[in-house]
C-alpha cells in the first residue's frame, strides 16, 4: 500500500463537508473547489454556499437548517430521519450509495472537542465497515487509514503521529523515533520523517497523521 503527498492537486471521488470549522489554508480549500461531487451535512450546506461552492447534495436530518433556507437546497437536500448515525456518517453513506469510495472530509474537527474526536474515530469504521478510502484533511494536514504494511511519501522534519488501533506488531523505517504496538494513542505522536517517504510495517489498522509544513 502506498499513500502519495497529499497536494492541493490531489482528487477525489467525493469531497464531504462537515459543519465544524470550514477550512481557510489552501490545501483544503482548492481540494473543495476542485471537488468532482461535492456533498455537505446539514447547516455546513449553507457554510459552502457562502463560500462560494455549490454542493452537488446536502445531507441530513434538517434540524440545523434553517426553514427559511430550506425552499432554496429543496432540489439538493435530501432528508435522513434517522439519530443512529451523525450527519458526517449519513452523508458518506449516501455518497457511497454513489459508487464514491475515495472520500475526502473537510470541516470535520474544530469547534467541539468531542465532535472531532468522534469525527476521526469514525474513519476506522468508514474503512473497515464501509470499505472506504477516508481522509480527513484540516488546516495543518490530514488523516489517512491504513491497514498493514504502507509506504507514506513525506518529506524531512515533517510531522507524523500514529494512532495504534488494532496493531500487534508494529514497526516503523523512516522516522526519527522507532514505533511498536503502542496501548495509548497518544504515545505514537509527535514523531518525524527522516526523508522523502517512511514505511510501516504492521499487521493491522492504523492512523497517520502528516502535517502540511516541517518543524
């Protein structure tokens, strides 16, 4: 498995926009404008719109729409009445009901804490369960599943951070600090590629986060 750069000139089949912070860097940004579908959750329809993005869908339960707004997305608001999944999760349901499998969340973390964490805790679910493609792209970088031994392209004193999820054997070539199975996500952050890529040789699901500017 091999993870490319993420740029401003990377594609996706879907980019999904959640209502946490709207991005404001360029990477995220030019990653929405070039977006082949774009497909917005709930009020972060509106967010879009304001920014100048036309969203292909707006998904979700409607409660953070306003009525007033309503009538102008009537033709791209398709309505979710269901409080088992979170609107991020309704919404990538619906672009994978579209044959979209490599998804990029944008808006996904900021505002509140616990939000973002369940956000980037529902990847691993996207990619187990969904059989996705996620990535989480913020303002500082992005979030990537893997599974297995992976070959990342980086670049020197970029900054890496590994969440174990369900790894046993666990070893890193690349890095600065040397990884293993770790037993608390916080002790695989704060690392540092070396060069122009790190492998990682691993016997389950992991996530990698790359930060857009070196140290």
């Amino acid at each position: 498995m091999h993870f490319e750069q993420l740029s401003k000139d990377t594609v996706f089949d879907a980019v999904v926009v959640a209502n946490g912070d709207f991005p404001t860097t360029q990477i995220p940004l030019a990653i929405a404008s070039k977006a082949r579908y774009l497909c917005c959750c709930d009020l972060a329809g509106m967010t879009a719109l304001g920014h100048g993005l036309m969203p292909q869908a707006i998904v979700g339960d409607g409660d953070s729409l306003p009525k007033a707004f309503l009538p102008a997305v009537e033709d791209l608001f398709h309505h979710v009445n269901e409080q088992d999944d979170n609107d991020l999760t309704k919404a990538t349901r619906f672009v994978k009901g579209l044959g979209k499998k490599h998804i990029a969340y944008l808006g996904a973390t900021g505002k509140r804490e616990d939000h973002t964490l369940a956000n980037i805790a529902l990847m691993v679910h996207y990619y187990r369960d969904l059989g996705l493609q996620p990535v989480m792209i913020t303002d500082y970088g992005w979030f990537v599943v893997a599974e297995g031994d992976a070959t990342f392209d980086a670049f020197p004193r970029q900054q890496i951070s590994i969440f174990n999820i369900s790894c046993q054997q666990l070893q890193s070539r690349g890095l600065k600090w040397d990884i293993f199975p770790f037993k608390e996500l916080w002790q695989g952050t704060l690392n540092e590629a070396e060069g122009n890529h790190f492998d990682i040789d691993a016997d389950g699901i992991y996530i990698i986060y790359q930060t857009y500017d070196a140290k």
